[in-house]
C-alpha cells in the first residue's frame, strides 16, 4: 500500500473518532467548517477501499446536522450512501452464495 493512502485512512479514523467523542460528550462542532461534508464527499469518493465509505457516509450525516452547508453534505451522503449500499449488497450476495 502507498504511504499516501495510509494518511488519508488514518486521518479519516482520526476524524471519526474525534467526531464520536465530541458527539458523545455533547460537544457542538463548529457552524462555519464544512470539512465534514468534503471529507464525506471524498471518502465516498474512495469506493476503490473497501468500507471507506461507510465512514463517509457517518460524517456526511453528522455534517448534514451540525453545520449550514446543507447541500455539500448531501453530496456526500448520496455518493457515499450509492457505494455502501454497493458493498452491503456485496457481502450479502457472499454471505447468501
């Protein structure tokens, strides 16, 4: 695996888990960033790993709550929503066979 592709999944699980504990301590995340949106549009964008986008399918969600740029998190939650259910269908094809 290239080096690059280790930073962007580790800065995904870094994000997601920062994103879990600010959620769960009921910590507000701010109004003005929109890097949740864009990091669901390109996490769904990586359908190429596997389960990569049902990570940015959560964070297009949570951006979808918590923060004004409405439209870029349903960007992201629509290509990392069509490539989820691509790989739930898959594993359940494989399960099933």
């Amino acid at each position: 695996m290239d080096p690059s592709w280790g930073v962007i999944i580790g800065s995904a699980i870094g994000t997601l888990v920062l994103t879990i504990v600010s959620v769960i301590k009921g910590m507000d995340v701010k109004h003005e960033t929109k890097g949740y949106a864009i990091a669901s549009i390109i996490l769904g964008s990586l359908f190429i790993i596997p389960f990569v986008c049902f990570v940015g399918l959560l964070l297009g969600v949570i951006s979808y709550r918590k923060t004004e740029w409405k439209k870029l998190s349903i960007v992201g939650i629509v290509i990392s929503g069509i490539f989820s259910l691509m790989y739930f269908l898959l594993i359940l094809a494989k399960l099933t066979s």
